[in-house]
C-alpha cells in the first residue's frame, strides 16, 4: 500500500513539474521571436576620400554643338535593278562552261555553250522557208507572164502573189527564231550547239548548272546570274523607336567591319514600310557607289545624322578612364572628397578632346587626369 502511495506521488510531482515548464514557455514569447535586424552602412564604392586634394588638376567640360547621330549594323547586298539573269531559251545539254561563280565577265563573253535539238530544229525550219519562198516567187513570176498574155485570170495571178507574201513571213520569222536561240540565218549552227553570252559586263554571283547538266529553256533555273557592283546597296536594322532620326535623300556615312578606318558616304533612298514583327526593325537602304572594296555579305556600321543641333559636354580625352567596360570621370565633392561619375563617351574631337553624350553637363570640373587619380586611390 506504501509502495503504491508512493508512485502515485512521483507522478503527480512529474507531471506538476511539465506543466510549469510549458507554462514558463508560452508567457514569454520574446524567447521564440526572431532576432533584431542590424542595419550596417555600407561604403560607397563610387566616393574618395583624399588627403591633398589640391595634388589633382582640375578642368571644366566645355560646351561642344553637335547633330545627334544613330549608328546601326547592316550587310552589303548587291543592287537588284543591276543583277541581271543569264538565260538560255534552248533546251538541251551543256557541254562547256567558260566562267565560274565570282568571275568577273565582260559583256559579249562566252559563258558556255549548250547542244539543243530545238537550235537544229529551228535552221531546219528556216532552210524550208527559203526554199518554198524560192518556189513561191518563180510560180509568181510564171503567173505574171501568163496573166500578161491572157492564159489565166487575176485571181490566179492573186493567189500566186499570196503565196508568195506567205512564203517570205515564214522566212522571217525562222530567221528571227534562229536570232532569239543565239543564231543568225547565215550561221549554221554545228552539232546544234548554241552559245550562251554575258549580257552584261559585272561579277557572277549565282551559278546553277554544271558540266553535263541539262537546262529547259525557260522552265529551268537561270544558269547564271551577273551582278553590276558598281553600285551596291546597304541594309540596315533601325528599331521602331529611332526611325524618326532617319530621312529619305540624307547622307550616311558607312564603315566596312574589314576596313574600320575608311568612312564611305552613301545616300538614304528607302526605309521599309513593313517592320519585322519579331525584332521591331525597318529595313533602310544606303545606295553607295563601290569604291572597289565592298563586297556583297559585308558587315558594316551606318552613322545616321539628324537634322537639329545639340549641345553637349565635352572633356580632354586624359579625364576620363574606361573601368569594367564603363566610361567614368572624377568630379570634385564636399569635405575633400571626389565623386567618380560614369558617363556615355561619344566621338574624339579636335584637340584631343572627347565628346561626353551623357553624365555630366558642359561647366562641370572633373579631374583633368583621371588616371593618375585612379592610380593614387587605388595604392
């Protein structure tokens, strides 16, 4: 009974025990909230603190005018209204080509030959219209004899003068189709081969046939295709937002990615009524002459100028430092301190001087050396 008495006790004491334990927990419940948040200050990467700051020069951004300019990419193309097919109205099989892709032809030049029944065909033809135009015209001249002496009537002697006009269109007209296949009458063709010729002087830039290929007149693929490059033409992609900075009739200048140096003049003579729905880009085109260096597939650079004058800030080319692909310059602060300022270079100047698109404004002191300055705070 004691021993019974004994255990309940030790339990009850237990069980009191948890209870305050979770009593103690659930009046304090600052012990399960979060701790407080720190705020630290943290540097300002872009603030320079110096001792002597009289040591760096300081220049002011003079005013610079300019027109505003908008540069874009583009390709060289050839000029579409000076690319001329070579075609070749004769069926048949080629048996000789005499120029390749890329050469440049003359015109009159001999392109290849082809050997075509239709050439064999048409001179027959004309062989059998010179010699019924022949017949024709001696049954004219009997018919004229006899009619003078009264043997037959004026309507036979009209018929033989019917027979005999029928009889020289057949001639011209075999004789025009043999000059249509690339013969004359005079010429007899041999073996049937009829030769192809360049109809323009200019570069091959599309080949479509080889040797032993066959072509069918019209309904095949042009053998060739020449390109007068004297003219070419540049495309470029000017997104919808800067198509009001662009006119028809003004003058681009045009760099060639091979040749950076060299700035070519073209003019604008179309921007494109339709925008490509994915990239929202008009296609404008530059017509240029070819200085002999441009060739169609180039990539180029086009400098657009705009019409309005701006005013811009513009700094010695020493004051500025280029910092993780960034343009900064130093501007002087409060309390001996100097701020650096990232801003949009533009083209050099005269002088050396760098033209400033954005960042600072023309009146603004900025650290004539700036990398002198980078290299002191940085030690």
């Amino acid at each position: 009974m004691n021993r019974r008495v004994s255990a309940l006790l030790a339990v009850s004491f237990g069980l009191s025990v948890l209870g305050t334990g979770c009593n103690r927990d659930a009046s304090n419940p600052q012990a399960e909230a979060p701790p407080k948040l720190r705020v630290e200050d943290v540097h300002n990467r872009n603030l320079f603190d110096v001792d002597h700051p009289e040591r760096f020069q300081l220049t002011r951004a003079i005013e610079h005018s300019a027109t505003p300019q908008l540069r874009v990419t583009g390709t060289v193309n050839a000029d579409i209204s000076r690319a001329v097919p070579v075609i070749s109205l004769a069926s048949g099989r080629i048996i000789e080509i005499d120029a390749r892709l890329g050469d440049t032809v003359r015109k009159g030049q001999l392109l290849l030959k082809v050997q075509s029944a239709d050439i064999s065909g048409a001179f027959s033809d004309y062989q059998k219209a010179v010699v019924d135009e022949q017949l024709a015209h001696t049954q004219l001249d009997r018919a004229k004899l006899l009619y003078n002496r009264g043997a037959i009537s004026q309507n036979d002697l009209q018929i033989a003068q019917d027979t005999e006009d029928k009889a020289k269109v057949d001639v011209e007209n075999t004789a025009e189709k043999l000059r249509v296949l690339g013969h004359t009458a005079l010429d007899r063709p041999a073996n049937g081969i009829v030769e192809i010729r360049a109809p323009i002087s200019g570069v091959i830039t599309d080949q479509q046939v080889t040797n032993a290929a066959g072509v069918q007149g019209l309904a095949s693929p042009n053998p060739f295709t020449i390109s007068d490059l004297t003219t070419i033409w540049v495309l470029c992609d000017v997104y919808e937002n800067d198509l009001a900075n662009v006119r028809v009739g003004e003058k681009a200048d045009v760099r060639l990615n091979a040749y950076p140096d060299q700035v070519f003049s073209g003019t604008i003579s179309n921007i494109g009524p339709i925008l490509d729905p994915n990239i929202r880009t008009a296609k404008v085109r530059i017509e240029m002459r070819n200085p002999g260096l441009m060739r169609p597939g180039m990539f180029v650079t086009a400098t657009f100028h705009g019409g309005k004058t701006e005013t811009r800030a513009a700094v010695p080319a020493a004051a500025m430092v280029h910092l993780h692909d960034r343009d900064w310059v130093y501007v002087p602060a409060d309390n001996h301190k100097f701020r650096r300022m990232e801003v949009v270079s533009g083209d050099m100047l005269p002088g050396g001087m760098q033209e400033v698109l954005s960042g600072i404004a023309p009146g603004q002191q900025v650290v004539a050396n700036a990398l002198e300055f980078q290299s002191t705070v940085a030690q």
